[in-house]
C-alpha cells in the first residue's frame, strides 16, 4: 500500500496505526509496539460501536502524527 492510498478517515487512521504498530514490532519496539495495539483496540472498540463521535471521526484531516 503506498502512503497516496492511506485517506484521512477513521479507516485510513486505523491502517496508519497497523503499520506504525508493525513497524514498532519488526524494529522490536516492544513499549511502542504494545501502546500501538491498545490504540488500535481502542479504535476497533470505536468502530464496532458504532458511534460517529470516535477520535478517529474527529482528526483533523491534516493531522501528521509523528
């Protein structure tokens, strides 16, 4: 997937999120890797929930998250 294919979405938050997550685990980032997974759990729980208030709804869609 390449960075153009990743929209300013609560879908699009959540692929940044896999892949910063699996890149904290290849690089073996484990406090990294593991605070990554519980954001992402977090947003699962969001979407699954089904509310439209979720962080990921609210992100500015210019938001850089470094």
């Amino acid at each position: 997937m390449g960075d153009d294919e990743v929209l300013a979405t609560s879908n699009g938050f959540i692929q940044c999120l896999r892949m910063l997550a699996e890149e904290a685990s290849i690089l073996r980032l484990d406090q990294t890797s593991a605070a990554l997974q519980r954001a992402l759990d977090t947003c699962h729980l969001e979407v699954s929930a089904g509310r439209s208030d979720s962080f990921a709804d609210r992100v500015p869609a210019g938001l850089a998250i470094h």
